[in-house]
C-alpha cells in the first residue's frame, strides 16, 4: 500500500465533477419531507451532520419525481421547485467540500397502498409479498410514460437551480426503472417492451431528457442493478449491455447494485461467505462490467473496512466506494477512515430472528437512527429492534387504514395526483 490510501485520492469525473475522494454516502430513504414533499429543516440538518463526517460524495435518498410513485407518504416529491428548501438541503451537503447528487426515483408497483391504492407500472404485475401493503398496478399509457420522462427532466432541472452538482436516476432495486428493464415486470408489447432494446428505451429517454434539460457539465450518474437476481428477470449480461448504452450516452457515474423488494440482495443477507469476506456484494459484478465499460464505476454494499475498500479501488473494478447503513450509525467513519484513525466501521447486528420482520428492519432501524441526526440527535447503537419494527409496523398499518378511508371517498386531506391525469400533464410542461 501506498502511503496516501487509495480511498483519500480525489477523483474527476467526465462532467468536470471533482470528488476530493473515494468514499460516498449511498443513498439512504431520509423520509423527512412535509406531507405534501417539501424538504424539511431536518432534511438539512441531517446532511449538515453527514457532510462533517468527510465523505468526498453524498447521494440522496429517493426524490420522487411524481406524487403518486411515492416510496413512502414523507419522500421529497420534485413535481415543483421548491426554492429554498432545495437549496437549504444543497448548502449543507456541500458546506465541508463533498460533492452531492440528488437521486431521482419513482416507485412504479413498489408503491405502498399507504400512497396509493391505484399504482402504475411497465404492466399489471403485482409485487409477490405478504401483508396486503401493494395493490396490482395498472400498465402505463405511451402518454404516461412520455409525462413521466418529461418529469425526470424537470425534476433534475430543479436540483441543478438548487445547487445540487448533478443527480442520479434510480434504475434499481426494483424501482419503475428497474420495472422496464425486467421481463418479469415487463409485459409490454408497444415500443417500451419485448426486447432489450425495448426495456432499456425509458431509461435512455430519460437519460437524454435530463441532458436536454440542464446544462453542459452538470453530472448525470445511474443505478443500476446487476441483475434481478429472479428466474427469468434481468439478467447480468443484459445489465452489461445497457451499462453499454448508457456509457454511449455519455453518463458520468454508474452505480452498481442489486435485487427489489421481492429479492432484496442489497441487504446482503444472502451473499455468499466468499463475497462477504470481500466485503463488497457487488465487487465481482463490477470486475466483469470493466471489461465491457470505461466509464466510471460505484460499488455499494457490503464495505466496512479501509483494507477492503482500497482493495477495490487498487483492483479497478470500482472507482468510487459507497456505503451507507454504516454512516447512519456512525457519520464521522469517513474522515476517520480517511485519516487512518479508523480500521473498519463498528458491526451493528440487527435482527429478530424472522426473515419478512427483519427484512423490515434493515430499513427501519436505520431510518430511526437518521431521524435523530435530523433533530439534532446523535445515532442510537442500543436502539430496540422490537420497539422499532412494532412502532413501524403500527405506523404503517395507521397509514394504510388512513389511505383506505382516503380511497373510500372521505376528504382526509387533498388526493395527490394520480401520474397522467391532465392536472399532471400540465405541471409537467409548465
């Protein structure tokens, strides 16, 4: 090893873009917008928190591009500008020198009924899991998809007026994106399905709509599964192909990830041990797309220690290290790291021995521990598992009783727009 840690050189991406480092915060769901999806202080004071911890980049967690594709009822919602809230949430990712990506999202069929009992998707394929929180999608219309095209470009124009460096299209974990790029959530027989070609359409629309929308040097990143890890979805060689296509449209970062809500692989809980004692889940993914692509590269998940990660970096399979749960336990771990006054980050187990539960609770838990950074808090390591998944488990199923009511015709608040409508279209094209 050299004396200066791989992680700590800095890297310039092809948009200009200079990341005084190699590690990233990934993105993480903050969950910390007003009802309506406007960035709240503590959406600020979280980033505020993280940017002294050193990272050189941090993404967001998912800014929806459509009030209806929401993860959860308190994402921040890009339907409009919202001025200086957006800037605010800008400012205090970049107040220590790091640079910041907003990533863009929609869920299409991984909408809870707690946002909506009417989702839209590439097709009518329901998400396959217990608990009645997914009702079955209804397919998108052409106009529909060109409205939802129309949004990311908006929505990424509002992040660069913000201040945001570039932003990141969210085309994994089973997202609407990663819905187009999937035969199994896929069914289309129009010009957005059938083959890859065809798969891939949307999300190089998109790609092209945000270029035509911002401005030359404003950085353009992916996610990207390497694959659907699902009998007969999207697979590794099709994800190498459009990671192809995309270097052909000129992105300047492609994160590399994994699975859906259906097969979370980003979690890591069925990685093989070989794979975990690399650290990196995806790392052996990555080391097959550097054959296929120049382009630079992030790897998320899995990475814990400096050894690991400079290993990666020295390897070339990755140019960029992310993580993310770690940083919601420990935000300092960057600089410290960095500064080699770290080894590796701190374990945290987190479980209760039943698999659906605990699959809740790798996202939970850690939502909790952002939530108390946002307060001005600092992370709770002791925080109970069982308060946490029955708090949330209650919260949810309050939420979804609350979208019944909604669904049932009872003003509770105003409906959000449904993705289409003419109310829809005409906020796009403003």
């Amino acid at each position: 090893m050299t004396e200066t840690s791989s992680i700590a050189q800095p890297l310039t991406l092809p948009s200009g873009l200079v990341l005084p480092n190699r590690v990233a915060k990934a993105a993480m769901s903050e969950n910390l917008a007003t009802a309506d999806g406007v960035p709240t202080e503590g959406l600020a004071r979280l980033y505020q928190r993280f940017a002294r911890g050193g990272a050189g980049l941090f993404i967001t967690g998912n800014a929806i591009v459509d009030p209806g594709g929401r993860t959860e009822r308190h994402n921040v919602v890009m339907d409009r500008d919202h001025g200086e809230a957006l800037a605010a949430w800008a400012r205090a990712a970049k107040s220590h020198g790091a640079a910041v990506l907003m990533q863009l999202s929609h869920a299409g069929r991984q909408t809870m009924r707690t946002v909506t009992w009417k989702p839209l998707a590439p097709s009518a394929v329901v998400v396959d899991r217990k608990g009645g929180l997914f009702s079955a999608p209804s397919p998108l219309t052409l106009s529909q998809i060109e409205g939802l095209v129309a949004r990311f470009g908006r929505a990424a124009a509002f992040a660069e007026a913000a201040g945001f460096d570039g932003v990141q299209i969210h085309g994994a974990h089973g997202y609407l994106v990663s819905q187009f790029l999937s035969p199994l959530t896929n069914r289309r027989d129009d010009r957005y399905g059938g083959d890859l070609d065809g798969r891939m359409r949307f999300l190089l629309e998109i790609v092209r709509e945000v270029r035509r929308s911002t401005a030359k040097g404003f950085t353009l990143a992916v996610k990207l599964n390497s694959a659907d890890f699902q009998r007969g979805g999207f697979t590794l060689e099709e994800s190498m192909q459009v990671a192809q296509a995309l270097e052909a449209e000129g992105i300047d970062l492609l994160e590399i990830s994994g699975g859906s809500y259906e097969k979370p692989a980003m979690m890591g809980s069925e990685q093989r041990a070989s794979t975990r004692a690399r650290e990196a889940f995806f790392l052996e993914y990555a080391e097959r797309m550097r054959q296929h692509v120049g382009l630079p590269l992030m790897v998320t998940g899995g990475f814990r220690s400096r050894e690991g990660m400079d290993a990666a970096l020295r390897s070339g399979a990755t140019d960029v290290v992310g993580m993310a749960r770690p940083l919601a336990v420990d935000p300092d771990l960057p600089g410290r790291l960095l500064r080699s006054e770290a080894e590796a980050a701190t374990e945290h187990p987190v479980g209760v021995g039943v698999r659906l539960l605990d699959d809740l609770l790798q996202i939970q838990w850690y939502l909790r521990q952002l939530a108390r950074m946002s307060k001005g808090l600092p992370p709770d390591p002791r925080l109970s598992p069982w308060r946490t998944i029955l708090g949330a488990l209650g919260q949810m199923y309050v939420e979804l009783a609350t979208s019944w009511w909604r669904r049932e015709g009872h003003a509770l608040d105003a409906p959000a727009p449904a993705t289409g409508t003419p109310a829809t279209k005409a906020a796009t094209s403003a």
